[in-house]
C-alpha cells in the first residue's frame, strides 16, 4: 500500500525550495514536486470561435483538464507546437504549469498585451461561455516588469463548477518573440490556503527574452 502524501505547508518558510531553469524561464519551486516536459499541436476547431453554439468550449475540454486553462485553440500568429513544463505537488492537490508559444518570425514584436482587462475577459469568455467574466476574475494587474508586458489575475469559479480547474491565478507575458502563459492551479477548497506559495512562485518566474 503506498502511503498518502502529505501536503505543502501553507507557510513557505518551511519549504524547501530548488530552482528550475530551461530555456525559456527560470522559477523556485518546492522541492518535493516533481516536473513533465511536453508539447502540444493544435488543431483547427470551428466551434471555438462560433458564440451563437452553447458548446463552443467543449473542443478543448480535455486539453484543460489534462494541462491547464490556456488557449489552445491554433494561432496563425505562432509556431507550433507549443512547449508545457508542468510541475505538480508531491500529493497532487496542486499544479503549476507553464505554457509558452513562440510568435512566427514575421509575427515578432508586433503583438502586446491590452492594458485593460479585454484580453483576460475574451480568454474567459471562450474557456467558459456560460459564466460571466466581471463575477469570476478578479485582482487583476497590468504591469511592465524587464522591459515586457505582463499581466496576471486570479479565477475562483462557483463551488461544484463542472469545469477544471475550478481555481487558479494566471500571469501571462509577451516579448518580442513569444508568448509566455504560467498558472498555479488549485481548487476552490486551497485558494487562499496556497496564495502565499503562489506569489512566492509567480515572483519568481523570470522569462529569458527581455524584450
């Protein structure tokens, strides 16, 4: 029987934490998770983009239970595939996931980050067309941090949502060449229990492209 383990102290003080570098970004996470490198290839899914079907999300509903909330509907602006580092605790109640795009050659440096929250809002809007964005973002920030655009803002949906993951807070970053999108994944239940370790991560983060 192997036994059950145990969760990540809410205080980071008592966390060990080592750090993770590739070339794309740098983060400090406990040690006690364990790290998956993967990639995606999306696909062409009309429904994405049809708003007068009720089920235009389901075409990428496994992808978001399987990684994460991010957009992985196909982009003629960027490469594929797409790279993901996922890092998950050691009793698997929490996840942070990290999901970069690289923009197509003749596509870098001409994409920003609205400074209001449309972007965040659309992005909602297409992972969950059956909820209202203005009720569920909140502590949203848009920010420049070494010379790149940023934003991050949290999504805490109803109890019992159907949908995964039911918590989470997103920072997304775009430079010249890519665009990066990171979340810490948890639920409803470990929301405000984990936000100091998840601002000690986020915090951390460090993207490799400057500019």
């Amino acid at each position: 029987m192997t036994p059950t383990q145990k969760p990540d102290p809410t205080d980071v003080s008592e966390i060990n934490f080592l750090h993770y570098s590739d070339s794309d970004f740098t983060i400090n996470y406990p040690s006690t998770w364990t790290i998956t490198n993967s990639t995606y290839t999306p696909y062409y899914c009309k429904s994405v983009l049809d708003t007068s079907r009720k089920d235009y999300h389901v075409c990428f509903e496994n992808e978001t239970k399987s990684i994460g909330p991010f957009s992985f509907y196909e982009d003629d602006s960027v490469k594929k595939p797409y790279r993901i580092v996922t890092f998950t605790s050691a009793d698997g109640n929490l996840k942070f996931v990290a999901f970069t795009q690289d923009f197509l050659d003749t596509m870098s440096g001409h994409w920003r980050l609205n400074p209001n929250m449309d972007w965040a809002r659309s992005e909602f809007n297409i992972r969950y067309p059956d909820l209202t964005a203005s009720t569920y973002i909140t502590n949203y920030k848009y920010f420049q941090s070494e010379n790149v655009l940023t934003s991050t803002f949290d999504v805490k949906l109803p109890e019992n949502s159907k949908y995964y993951p039911s918590a989470y807070t997103e920072k997304a970053v775009v430079t010249m060449h890519h665009v990066y999108t990171f979340a810490f994944i948890t639920d409803n239940e470990n929301f405000d229990r984990y936000r100091n370790l998840k601002e000690r991560m986020i915090s951390s983060i460090k993207t490799n492209d400057k500019w």
